[in-house]
C-alpha cells in the first residue's frame, strides 16, 4: 500500500522540532524525511524557512562560503 505524501503544515513543523532537537543540517533533513515517504517539497522548504533552527540556519552561509575577515 503506497504511504501518503507529507501535507500538513503542522506535522512537518513538529517533524522539524524534533530534528532541530538532533542537530540535523538541512541536508539531513531532507534526506531523513524523503526516505521514509512522499514529501511535498515546496511545504518542506516553506517550513524549514518559517522554522526557528532551520531558518537562522539558512540565513548563515556555510564556512567555505563566508568571507574572510582581515587580520
């Protein structure tokens, strides 16, 4: 029996609580709820950007892609 895709804008914002509690990235985020179903992904982006840890996250550009500030 097919599983039913990830809809519901609360769910997956509790979903992201509990990941946020583990440390997830981003990218494994998405990975980890992929792999266990269909997810609507422009509800997922729209979530993690509305999302306390994951938006602050991605506001941050990863360390290979920030400046470097002179001595």
């Amino acid at each position: 029996m097919p599983a039913h895709p990830l809809v519901d804008k609360a769910l997956i914002m509790r979903l992201l609580d509990e990941l946020a509690e583990y440390r997830l990235s981003d990218e494994e985020v998405d990975l980890t709820l992929v792999r266990d179903g269909p997810v609507d992904l422009d509800l997922l982006a729209e979530c993690k950007r509305e999302h306390p840890f994951y938006g602050r996250q991605a506001a941050t550009p990863p360390m290979g892609d920030r400046p470097l500030r002179p001595r």
